[in-house]
C-alpha cells in the first residue's frame, strides 16, 4: 500500500532534503503534495531524479487528501495548521519545536524510542502529531543511547558548532553573500544572525532565557529528557560557526558504571545509526564537511575524561539537514509505514 504524502515547507533548506530522502528510501508514495506559502505557488521542486513537483499553497490544501504531511515551516505556521491536519485524520510528522514538549505529542528518533510513535494516534490519547526533535538533539540522543543502557549515562556536558543550514535556506544565502562581499570590502549588514556570521562564531541560537542560557541550550535538556531519560542532567553552550551544512558537537559524559575506551568504541560501532570513525592519526576523524550527505551520525575522538571518575569524552558529527531535520522524519514516517497506523 502506498500512502498520499505532502511536504509542507517543500521550498525550504529541509522541506527540499525531506523529499530526497523520501524519494532515495523509497518510501511507498501514491501521491506526493509539496506545500508552501502562496508566494510559492506554481514554483518547481523535484522528488528525486526524474520527477518535478509544482508547489501548492498551504492555505489551499485540504488535508483530508493526505495520509502523512511532514511539516518544515516553522513554529508558527505549524501551530495553525497541524492540528487541523490532525483533526482531518493526516499525521503530522513536525520539524518545529511547536509541539515538542506537549505531553501529548510524542518526540520520536527511532533509534532511541520507537515505541511512542503509538501515543501519537487520537485512539491513543494523541492529536495525530509527532515531532522531530531540534537537530542538534537528534544527533546526540542517537550516541547517548547506547552509552545510557550500559553504562548509566548521569550527567553530560556538550558544546555545539553549529551550521548556518539550521537556520534555514535565507541564513545559508546569508554566510555565501557575506563571504564574498568580505573579499570586496562590502559593508557586513547582520541579517538572520546577531553578528558577522563569515570568519567569526557567534554564542548565540535562538533567544536568551532568564537563567542565560540561550532556547538553543534549553532545548537541548529538555528534549534529552523527554527523548531518552528525565534523570540524565545536561548542560550545554551552543554555538553557529561558518559551515553550511553539518553539526559538531564536544561531548563529556559521566555514568554510573565504570567505561574503558574499547568498550565505548565497539558499543557505539555495533549500535544503529552510528558510524565510528576514530584514528589517533591526521584524518581519522570526521568533520561536518565529510558528514554532509551522509545519514550516519559519525563518532571520532573517544578519549577518557581523567577529571571524573567515569568520565568520557567524544566529537559527535551528523548532517544537520539529514539525521537532524529530514531523515529523521523519514524515519518516522517509516515508522507510522511499518506499524501500519493510520490517523483515521
Ligand atoms: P516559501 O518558500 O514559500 O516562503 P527555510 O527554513 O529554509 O527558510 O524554509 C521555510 C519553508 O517554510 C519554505 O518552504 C517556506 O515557503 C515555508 N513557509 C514559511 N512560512 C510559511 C507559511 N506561512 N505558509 C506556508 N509555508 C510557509
């Protein structure tokens, strides 16, 4: 059975990988919606190599023509129009950090917790809605598991280097113009960032909360616990720096069980969705720049933390747009595909 699929967003940095994905996975398409704003409407998109899409205005979509819509267009229009879609029996598979934290709405990575994809459906107390988690969540939640089963992960501490990609399409065409215009001696004028974003890193992803830390860092907590584990205690500082595509992120984490280096190594290469790249030698580790394209989340630099008693410390690499945006999603909606639920 194929299903009837939209992509709402389908212009965008992540709308546009959403329909790669779905189309490289082959995901069971009958028909394939790509939604937008109206002032996209008409416009072209492709859905894998041979097919071209034309752009349907959201505001004129009914959803009762779709049995899955994965949502890349942000908070606010995901608010308005996801619970609609729900009602109308489409599930919702959300990008945005709308839903996130709502009891009931279930915050999925397969490789993590693929059993609360049920709760989503109304039968099961749900609206219908599912959400992915923010990309820098994603890709460590998938390290974190494995690591939390054997080990007892207690408290982790992470630093993120982050790609303007998860901004969105207009920040990317941000760091590409101000690049260029930096060589012309163009003025810097700071648009989707607070600061020059070409040749610099800025301390700061989405806005300040009273505490100091940043929403970024906030989310970054509270979707681990929702995700994985309300117990583990995580602090981080998150950062953009000038990558198009792909997020890093320093991981120190403490457990309750004692760990050596080899044990963490071949854990993490048998595990899902990982990929442990991890030679003391020039190149053998992985940078955003490998990981763009990729759907692995990349592990290199294990090394113990000698400052704590269980103590270890990792580099953590994945394609932003992929396992923390579109695959992710994907995977979702494969989810809902395998398990045979249906919103209506
Ligand atoms: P559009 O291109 O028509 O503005 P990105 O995060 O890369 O900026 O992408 C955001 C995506 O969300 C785009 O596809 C954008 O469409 C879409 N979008 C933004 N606002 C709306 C809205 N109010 N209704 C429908 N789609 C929207």
């Amino acid at each position: 059975m194929g299903y009837r699929v939209a992509v709402v967003g389908a212009t965008g940095a992540v709308g546009r990988e959403m329909l790669q994905t779905l189309a490289e996975r082959n995901f069971p398409v009958d028909k394939m919606h790509a939604l937008a704003s109206s002032r996209s409407a008409g416009r072209e998109v492709s859905f894998g190599e041979d097919e071209v899409l034309t752009v349907t205005a959201l505001d004129k979509f009914d959803f009762g023509e779709a049995d899955i819509a994965l949502f890349s267009a942000g908070g606010a229009t995901a608010k308005e129009v996801a619970p609609r879609a729900g009602e109308a029996g489409c599930l919702v598979i959300d990008n945005s950090s709308a839903f996130r934290m709502d009891e009931d709405v279930p915050l999925i990575v397969p490789e993590v917790n693929a059993d609360s994809v049920d709760s989503a459906l109304r039968g099961n107390g749900g609206r219908n809605i599912i959400a992915n988690p923010n990309c820098s969540t994603a890709q460590l939640v998938v390290a974190l598991k494995p690591l939390h089963e054997s080990f007892g992960v207690r408290r982790v501490v992470v630093s993120t280097y982050q790609a303007v990609s998860g901004a969105g399409k207009p920040a990317m065409d941000e760091l590409f113009n101000q690049t260029r215009g930096i060589y012309v001696n163009d003025p810097v004028r700071p648009e989707n960032f607070t600061k020059q974003i070409a040749f610099n890193a800025i301390p700061h992803i989405d806005v300040f909360l009273d505490d100091g830390f940043t929403k970024e860092e906030w989310k970054m907590t509270a979707e681990t616990k929702k995700i994985l584990d309300p117990a583990i205690e995580l602090v981080a500082h998150c950062v953009r720096i000038p990558v198009f595509i792909g997020h890093s992120e320093a991981v120190f984490i403490e457990t309750d069980k004692p760990m050596t280096e080899s044990g963490v190594r071949e854990l993490l290469r048998e595990s899902p969705g990982i990929s442990v790249i991890d030679h003391r030698a020039d190149e053998g580790y992985v940078t955003p720049h490998e990981a763009a394209g990729e759907d692995a989340v990349f592990i290199s630099r294990i090394r113990k933390d000698p400052t704590v008693e269980n103590g270890m410390v990792f580099w953590c690499v994945s394609d932003n747009l992929r396992k923390g945006a579109a695959l992710n999603s994907v995977q979702i909606a494969e989810l809902v595909a395998e398990r045979g639920l249906s919103g209506r």
